[in-house]
C-alpha cells in the first residue's frame, strides 16, 4: 500500500521570529515503495517575499518513510503588525499514493514584537 498523504491538522501557529515553520506532511495507511506529492504556498493575508518565503517543490517519501517536512522561511520584518497567514497546498500525488483529507494547511505567523 503506497499510503494517503495530508497534513496532520487544518493549522499551524509560528511565531514571527520562528525563522522556519516546519510544516510536516504525513503518510498514513501504508508506506510501501517511493511515493512524492507536489505542494505550492497560496498568499493569503502574509505575502511571499515580504512576511515568508514561499515557494514550491515537492516532497519525496522514500520506502516505509511515514513523516516528511517541507521548511518554509519566515521573515522577521521587525515592525509590530496584525497575524498574518498563507496557505500550503499538497497536489499531484505520485507512486500510487492519495491525497488524505487534508491537503491544504493555513499557517497562521503571530506577531511577538514587544513582547
């Protein structure tokens, strides 16, 4: 059985100075064989290249390998603003593997200026 991947939950809460949300993907009901999924980051309120980094690529679960992190930059602008958030995306699931129920997170950075 390839497996289901999805993100563990819905969202994720990082803190402005965190430097990298580490967003895992996870592969459930089996891990057989090499399976990969694409993902993208969608701007909602927080804007790639001025709150994160985004990007896209994709992820690569080798043989058994149930758990994978994609690292997405967060960038500390230094000045006090509102939470911010985007969206990452799984799509394209290769190997035989399935997109679980899960396939978008919000991920939410939290503003720790002057605390």
């Amino acid at each position: 059985e390839p497996g289901t991947l999805s993100f563990p939950k819905r969202g994720l809460l990082v803190k402005e100075t965190v430097g990298t949300a580490q967003i895992t993907v996870i592969r459930k009901d089996g891990a057989d064989g090499e399976v990969s999924v694409r993902w993208r980051t969608i701007d909602k309120s927080a804007v790639s290249g001025k709150d994160y980094k985004g990007g896209s690529g994709v992820l690569v679960f080798k043989h058994t390998e149930v758990s994978r992190v994609i690292e997405i930059p967060i960038i500390n602008d230094m000045e006090a603003e509102k939470d911010e958030c985007f969206e990452i995306e799984l799509f394209e699931p290769t190997g035989g593997a399935k997109l679980g129920h899960i396939n978008r997170m919000a991920v939410t950075i939290t503003n720790d200026e002057g605390l």
